[in-house]
C-alpha cells in the first residue's frame, strides 16, 4: 500500500442527549457536514464502514442519505469500533481500490452504566453475577492495581477529571460544558472506589462523520487534507489483563495500547516527543494516566508529576484530550474513537476556537481502547 490518505471533511453531531433525534438520524446529520466540509454530495463517495453499538446498523443510512449501491461496510469492536473503521476507510484507499470513503460512527445509548452479557464475550454467567461485567468495577480494580504499583494518588485521578471539564467548557460538541473544582470532584458519591461519580464518563448519543481521500483526488478537488500518517490497530497478547477478563496472570504480559502504539510510531517514523496533541481513552480518569505512560508519553508513575505540573493541559507540553474527552463529552460507543480523530482535524487545521493549541500543531495523535482488549492508534499529520 503506498497511496498517502487524507481526511478532507470532517463533521460531528454534538454529544449528549438530543431526544428529538434517533442515533442513526445523529449519524445522517454528521455525515451531510463531512460533505459540506469537504465540498462533495453523497454519490460521490465510493466506500463506507461505519458502526453503531445500540442504535442499530450504519449501513442503513443509505435509507436517508440516498440509495447510490456503494459497498457500506458494517464494523462492531467495542469502543474502538471507531478506530477501526478509520483503519478500514485508510485501507481501502491506501490499496488504490478507492478514491473517497467514508469512516463514520454513531449511537444513541439509554442512561445507566454499560452491562455487556458474559455470552457475548465468550464468560461463564458466574461472571456476570459478581457484578465484572459492569465495567467500573473493573476500571476501578484496573486503576486499584496501577495506583499501588506506581504511587499514583486520588488528588491526580481528580485532576485528570477537573482538566476534562474544563476543556469541556470550551467545547462546543461536548455534554458536559460547566467547570467541576477539584474538592467537588473528589468529595463526590464514590462508584467504585477509588473512582468518584465526576471521574467516570457516561453512555450517551452523538455521531462523527470523516470523509477520507487519497492523495490524488485531494489535489484534484482541491480540498483541505490532513494526512493520516499511520494507523494500527492490535488486540490483546497472551498474559494482558483487559476488560471482561476473568483472571489476571501471574506472568506481566504485554498490552494491546503498547503495541498498537508502537506499530503507529514506527510506520510513522517519529516517536512521543514528535506529537503536539493527543486524544487518549478516558472511560474514566485512571483510563487517561495509564493511556498516557501505555502510549508512550511518560514512564509508570510521572503522571503524578505531569498533572500537578499541568503539563497536559492545553498550553502544555503535550496537550491531552483538548475537547474534555470522554468525561466530558460521553461516550456513545460506535462514534467517540472518531471524536478523537475529528478533534485532532480540528486542532491541525487550526479550527478548535477556544480550546485551539497554541503553536505550531503538526502531529494529532488518537488512541481508542475497547473491549475485550483493542487499541487503535492514528497519527495525523498537518503538512
């Protein structure tokens, strides 16, 4: 594959709650703004994947946008269902078969905690009646671990949280956009312990629509890219202890986020220190500090140091999850990898208002994480 990709449209439906739509009308919404970004009509795309966790097929919004017979590619991986289908789009292009595809991903998920089926996963029922199928029970456990391992305290799990909303604040697609103070923060209803209410994102609705090119057609059309520099996508080695598992090995494994990480960077040919901002997963807030040392950005334990010293806000040296991330804006499953991606667009073409990182933005970076232990990593690149 050497055909360069860019994203030349972009297009988002705001998260949260808007009863007035359904998750596939939200996605249909996205979709006409990444063609009103990128100056084209529906027929002229060529492929699509997207997905949707709880709101139903995405091939099914042909219904709406228009019946052109174009191949649309239904994809379901769990939070990284995003991701992936930004790496499938990127394929289907880097291969020459296509000029213009479409990654896009939305859902519309009811109030409450995430509760999966141990079937699904291939788990016994036991499993279920412990309560592990709620994922903040294993986040919590997950974090528990890490904190103990690493000397990572609840002051910095707050403050990954107090960042969230305040980025938040600035951020027009985000769901929650009022400030919440560290001592609210950390004086909250305790979930799981040692995880307060403010520091877990919610299900919720929205949709992200990406239009993608290759290089060619980018300069025929004349349109505004950002290069999709690379893309990896990796599930769980032997040993790793990831979500829906139901046991931690004895043996330290390897982790699905170090390796799709790894791979990203080394067909990217840069490192950590090359990224001016990035997108981690923050299902809730020690999600963000172990994302941050998986990806490559500290060692295990100097999340302490980053986030008293501020260093992952915007204006820091790495900006971290500038829209307020997951916290911030939920997480409806099938569109928040591409949230990721979208803000990143935003961010290299020097679009994100408020929350715009300053400087010279050259190298956007996404990593999503999902169920039961996938992670893809984008790198993108403002030329």
């Amino acid at each position: 594959m050497s055909e360069n990709v860019y994203i030349i449209g972009a297009g988002i439906h705001p998260f949260g709650r808007t009863d007035s739509r359904s998750g596939r009308e939200q996605g249909v919404y996205a979709v006409r703004e990444a063609l009103k970004d990128a100056g084209l009509e529906w027929p002229d795309i060529e492929c699509a994947y997207g997905g949707s966790a709880a709101a139903g097929n995405a091939d099914i919004m042909v219904n709406e946008l228009g019946l052109t017979s174009l191949p649309f590619t239904n994809v379901a991986n769990g939070c990284a269902t995003g991701g992936s289908a930004l790496a499938a789009s990127q394929q289907a292009i880097a291969s020459g078969m296509y000029d213009l595809a479409l990654a896009v991903g939305f859902d519309k998920h009811p109030r409450g905690a995430f509760n999966a089926k141990p079937s699904d996963y291939g788990l016994p029922e036991w499993y279920g009646q412990t309560g592990m199928m709620l994922t903040t029970q294993f986040f919590a456990l997950k974090i528990q671990r890490y904190m103990q391992l690493y000397g990572i305290s609840r002051t910095t799990l707050g403050r990954v949280a107090e960042k969230a909303f305040r980025n938040g604040t600035l951020t027009p697609h985000a769901w929650r956009r009022s400030p919440v103070d560290l001592e609210t923060i950390m004086n909250a209803p305790m979930i799981n312990d040692p995880l307060t209410k403010y520091m877990f994102c919610s299900p919720a609705e929205g949709a992200v629509a990406l239009i993608l090119a290759s290089e060619t057609k980018m300069r025929e059309l004349g349109a505004d890219g950002v290069k999709v520099r690379s893309i990896a996508v990796k599930t769980r080695p032997p040993n790793s202890f990831e979500v829906f598992q139901a046991g931690v090995s004895i043996e330290e494994g390897g982790k699905p986020t170090v390796l799709a990480s790894q791979a990203a960077f080394e067909r990217a040919g840069i490192g950590p220190e090359d990224i001016s901002v990035a997108q981690l997963q923050d299902t809730e807030s020690g999600a963000e500090i172990m994302h941050m040392a998986e990806n490559g950005f500290c060692k295990d334990g100097d999340q302490e140091e980053w986030l008293a010293n501020g260093w992952s806000q915007i204006g820091g040296k790495l900006p971290v999850n500038t829209d307020g991330g997951c916290l911030a804006c939920g997480e409806p499953i099938g569109a928040s990898g591409l949230r990721q991606v979208y803000e990143n667009v935003e961010q290299l073409r020097g679009r994100a208002g408020e929350r715009q990182v300053p400087g010279n933005v050259r190298f956007g970076y996404s990593h999503v994480y999902g169920a039961p232990g996938m992670s893809a990593v984008a790198i993108l690149e403002r030329e």
